[in-house]
C-alpha cells in the first residue's frame, strides 16, 4: 500500500505496519490509524507518526526513555485491557514532541504517552497518574558523567 506523507512524501507500508488507535489522539479522535517512520533509518530516538487519513496530519515522537532513563509510565488496568494486554506483556512507549527553534526548546509530552502493544499493533494515548511527569518535558538527553560536563 502506498500514501503520501508529510515529510516523508510518498511511502510504501503493509498492512501490518498500521498502528490502530480506535480512540484516535487527544484532539484527533477522528483519525484512528497510522504508521511509524523513522526520520533516521535505524535510529529510534525521532519518529514519525503518520495519519493514514490525512497525509499533512503527522507527529514527532520520541522514545522517552532515550531522554529519561528512569522514566516509568504505569498503565492502568482500563488501559491494559483496551490495549489487550496481560501483565507480563511488552508493551512500547512513546512521547510527543513539540519542536522549536532553538531546538533546546522543545518539549516532550511525558503525561500523555502513546501505549502501543506491539503484538496486535493496537495503540492509545493514556493519561498517567503519575504527577511527576509533565506534559512539557524538556527535550534534551540528560549529560552523563562519560559525555563530560557538570550534571544538573
């Protein structure tokens, strides 16, 4: 199957390259199924989720773990079960980014993360109850004692 995209222009994908999100986003009920490109082949840490139904509808997404390690998004038992999941399933995790210029400006969504079961392909942005996380995160990768500097 092919579609045009935002930045990406025209792409191929598979049927089973389609993430199914039945509740759409926050915002965007109505768009209820997308792909997941990488900006950088084989890189995970930018992607893109691209709407199947509106080729200028796509986000930038992160893996928040790849700028907080210690991140830990708990789903609740609601969540677990719409995305059909069992307790000791694997179950993937991704921001959305807001991005500016400077790009040490932007922001990424720790609040609200994309819970997709990577089985059956079934996604749902989900609101955690955890308080500590915001919904703009500062969009930075934290400097570690190897990378040189003073920690924050």
């Amino acid at each position: 199957m092919n579609t045009n995209t935002r930045y990406f222009g025209d792409i191929t994908y598979e049927e089973k390259d389609i993430l199914h999100l039945p509740d759409g986003l926050f915002g965007f009920e109505k768009e209820k199924q997308y792909v997941l490109i990488h900006f950088e082949e084989g890189d995970s840490s930018l992607l893109c989720l691209q709407s199947l139904q509106e080729e200028s509808l796509a986000f930038v997404l992160t893996d928040p773990f790849w700028m907080k390690p210690d991140y830990d998004p708990q789903l609740s038992k609601d969540d677990m079960e719409f995305l059909q999941l069992s307790t000791d399933s694997v179950v993937s995790f991704y921001a959305i980014c807001v991005i500016h210029e400077p790009l040490e400006d932007s922001t990424m969504n720790l609040m609200c993360p994309i819970a997709i079961n990577p089985v059956t392909r079934r996604a749902k942005q989900v609101v955690l109850d955890n308080t500590a996380y915001t919904f703009r995160h500062p969009f930075r990768k934290p400097i570690t004692a190897r990378e040189g500097g003073k920690h924050c």
